[in-house]
C-alpha cells in the first residue's frame, strides 16, 4: 500500500464511519483497538518472525490520523499529509524493512501502550538499527543525517543530488509541485 491508497482508505473510513471522526470516545476506543492490533503485528514479527511491519505501519499511520482529527477541514482527509508536523510522523513511520522503520514503529507504539514488550523491544532496536531511510530514488539506505531533504516538499529523502535531479526527471517534479501546493494553500487556510 502507497500513500495514495492509505489515504484513499482513509477517506472511506471517513465517510463510511463519520461517527468515529466525530465522537472523542469512539476514536479514543478506536485508537486502542488499533494500537492494540499494531502491537500484536510487532509482536507476531519478533517472537514468530512473520512479516508484520508494514501492517503495523500503516495501522500506526491511522493512529496518527485519528489523533490528529482536529485538522481535518470539510471531511478531507488529505489534508492531514500537509500539516507539517503530522506529516512528518508519517514520512518517518517507513515500511521499508532495511531503513529505521521497525525502530520507529516501535517508538510510536512503545509510547501509546502501558506493558514494557515493546519498550523492550524499542530500547534493544535502537541499540542494533540505526536511524535510517531509503532514499527516495534509488532506495539505498543510509542514516537520516546523510540524506538530503526536497526543499520543495519536504517529503522526500535522497542520497546525491544526483538522484534528487534524477527523481525529478522521473515523476517527482509533478508531485511536488502539488504537494507544495496542497502545503502552501492549508498554511493559507490557517492564518
């Protein structure tokens, strides 16, 4: 699943259960059984080796956009990728196996449960997984601080300029244009 159809998912859910969106208590109880669900998936991946993290992924990635429901303008749920702070948690939250993913899943869901599993698990995965993401071209993994960041987005991560032009000639000169955009035109929204 790609941000696209996440947010595509979402959007049903908004629309098919605008009750969960509108009452606290049904998101607050949503947001359990979800956070719940994620760290089973975690669970299921270090005791049994199962491939779970991207599924843990994108239920954090839920998670986030139910606690961010205050941000969402005339039932689009779009609008929460251009609120700089969320989106940020969601470009962080990477389901790529190589890049710091696990580790970061682990944070998120470490800090929204009370047993000590996965702050167990957090704390070891820092010690063996360093902070890491895919560069959004070529997909080789390197350390956050080594990766240089769209200046026009703010959403993608890359290894050279070289591939940043490269990227750019590919398809990213189109999204970023929107996406900036989509950004500029919610900071107008805000003011």
């Amino acid at each position: 699943m790609n941000d696209i159809s996440f947010s595509e998912n979402l959007q049903t859910l908004l629309t098919t259960m605008p009750e969960v969106w509108k009452e606290e208590t049904l998101r607050n109880e949503t947001v359990c059984i979800l956070t719940s669900m994620a760290t089973n998936q975690m669970l299921n991946e270090y005791y049994y080796g199962s491939n779970s993290l991207s599924q843990a992924t994108w239920i954090s990635k839920t998670i986030i956009a139910l606690e961010s429901h205050n941000l969402i303008t005339d039932d689009d749920i779009v609008t929460i990728f251009y609120h700089p702070p969320i989106s940020s948690k969601f470009m962080n939250l990477s389901t790529n196996p190589k890049a710091s993913g696990k580790r970061d899943v682990l944070k998120f869901l470490s800090r929204r449960i009370s047993c000590s599993c996965l702050k167990d698990m957090y704390r070891q995965a820092r010690q063996t997984i360093p902070k890491s993401l895919h560069c959004s071209y070529c997909s080789e993994v390197k350390e956050r601080d080594q990766l240089l960041l769209c200046g026009g987005c703010r959403s993608r991560d890359y290894c050279s300029t070289e591939c940043q032009a490269a990227d750019w000639k590919r398809d990213h000169k189109q999204n970023c244009l929107e996406l900036a955009g989509h950004q500029r035109a919610y900071a107008n929204r805000k003011r």
